[in-house]
C-alpha cells in the first residue's frame, strides 16, 4: 500500500494506474476508522474489480469544523489507521497535513446553496461548505471513476450527489448502509469520546429510529411521527436533542401530512460534548422484500 502525504505524489501513483486504463475507486474518510469505513473499502475494493485501484484518504478537515467544535479533540490514530486498510485490500492511502492541502491565499469554495443551509447545516453553519469543498479538490486530485460515502452522512451524500450534478462531474457516488455496534449505535469515529453513561445512553437513537419505521406504515402524519420520535429521545436524561427532522427520502422536502413517499427520518442528538447524527428511511407501506 503506498503511503502519500503530498497532492505530487498520489497524482504520480494514479497517474501511474491509469496508463493501464484502470478504474479508481476513491474512499474519503477523516481516519480513525471502524468497521463502518472498512465495509466502504470493500465496497470500493468490489466496484474497482480485479484490475481496479482502491485509494483512500485520511484528512481531518479542518475548513468542516465550526468555532468551538471538536476539531482538537477529534480521535486521531493514524499508524492504527494504515494497519487496518492493509488488511482490506486498499492499493494507497493519501493523509496529507492541512498545509499541503490549502493554500493561505485560496479564494474558491464549493457550496451547495439551499441544501447547506437546512438541516445540520442549520446547527453547524459553514459545514456543508467545507464538505463540499474538501471533496471537489480530492476528486481533482485524484480523479476517481467513482466515489464510496457512508449514508449515516445523510444530508453530505446528498449534498455530494447534488455537487457531482451541478458541475458535471464524472464521478459514480456510491452510497454504503450505516453499519451498527451489537445494541444498534451507528458506528462513527465520535463514539470513543462517549463517557460510559453516555455510551450505554446513546442507542435510544437507533431505538427511536426502529419505532418510528414500525409505525410509519400505520397511516401516520409526519408531524405526529416526529412528535413521536422527539418524546422517545427526551425520555433519555442524557440526550441533549438538537433536532428531529422528517423529509421526503429523495428531495430533501419538508414533509408534514401523511407518508405517501419513502420518508428519511433525520437526528441529531449530543451526549455531553459529543454531536451524533443517525438516521433511517421509512416507508409508508410494509415492504415486501
Ligand atoms: O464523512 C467524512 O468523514 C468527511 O465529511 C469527508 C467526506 C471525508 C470530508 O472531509
């Protein structure tokens, strides 16, 4: 696995790959990985095929992180990291530092207009900014066929989907199912700070979450499905709620009658300094699979 920490040196061993007209899969991660990010390189590792190259990064992105977010305390263990994408078939690893990757003097940002504003964009203003923009230069760095991202980032797959269509980029994105702890916590680097009270506090998330998809095909308004999931999270003492939001799967719309579209049911909840996100789609009738 080739270990790059300048943009000189990946774009020397893509470019290497591709005189062999090799398809690259590109997997963005800010490192400290869990089982969750090892089941995006495989997916990668199954798009790219016998003859494709798998590339991975890990870069703490600090333009994503607000004032008095947890940029600092973000966990960190990048000799782990590498350790655990040898094992999964990964053919290079970018991890540059943030001077490699922004230039003081840099002007252009990437921001998908209305979709960054709502939702989390709401409670951490400039995020989907910095998202967006840290993944155009990663995808102009590396030029990937395709890209793998986690759908616990919801609202990002989105936002990373709307950019690849509005500025014609070449890219296949490839949405990877949230993977969850043994009691239902979606997997995410942020779960190692949780204090233990806080740890055995923090399924209620995926609790609510499986309530609210049995009773979605009830007949049930979006309102009171919301209502519903916000009252379940608040009887947990510990769970600070920061929003519970019901929109429609595929627009993003707001949604507040009767479910007649797959519905995704969006949270944010913090525990002490810990910000978690989780989410489901729900159906308004059984599925049948
Ligand atoms: O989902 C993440 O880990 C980050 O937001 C990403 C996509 C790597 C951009 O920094």
């Amino acid at each position: 696995m080739h270990i790059c920490r300048t943009k000189a040196a990946i774009r020397a061993t893509v470019r290497d790959w591709r005189i062999t007209g090799a398809p690259v899969v590109l997997v963005p991660t800010m490192g400290f990985l869990h089982d969750g990010h090892l089941s995006l390189m495989r997916i990668a590792r199954e798009r790219a095929g016998k003859d494709g190259r798998v590339v991975a990064t890990i870069f703490v992105n600090p333009t994503q992180f607000g004032p008095g977010e947890d940029l600092d305390s973000y966990p960190r263990d990048e000799a782990r990291d590498f350790d655990l994408l040898r094992g999964t078939g990964v053919d290079a690893v970018f991890a540059p530092d943030a001077h490699e990757i922004y230039d003081p003097q840099a002007q252009t940002i990437v921001e998908t207009t209305e979709l960054a504003r709502m939702l989390i964009g709401k409670l951490r203003p400039g995020h989907f900014r910095g998202v967006a923009t840290i993944v155009t230069k990663l995808f102009n760095i590396i030029r990937p066929d395709a890209a793998v991202f986690g759908e616990k980032d919801f609202q990002q797959l989105a936002v990373i989907r709307t950019m690849v269509r509005d500025l014609d980029m070449d890219i296949d994105i490839i949405g990877a199912p949230i993977l969850r702890e043994h009691d239902g916590l979606a997997m995410s680097s942020r779960n190692v700070r949780l204090g233990a009270e806080d740890r055995t506090a923090a399924p209620i998330l995926a609790r609510a979450l499986n309530e609210a998809e049995t009773m979605a095909p009830t007949g049930i308004t979006a309102s009171r499905l919301r209502s519903h999931v916000r009252a379940t999270l608040e009887r947990e003492p510990r769970a600070q709620v920061q929003s519970v939001d019901i929109r429609d799967a595929a627009s993003l719309d707001s949604i507040s009658g009767p479910l007649t579209r797959p519905a995704v049911i969006l949270l944010a909840v913090k525990f002490g300094t810990v910000f978690l996100i989780d989410n489901r789609v729900v159906h308004p009738t059984k599925e049948t699979t």
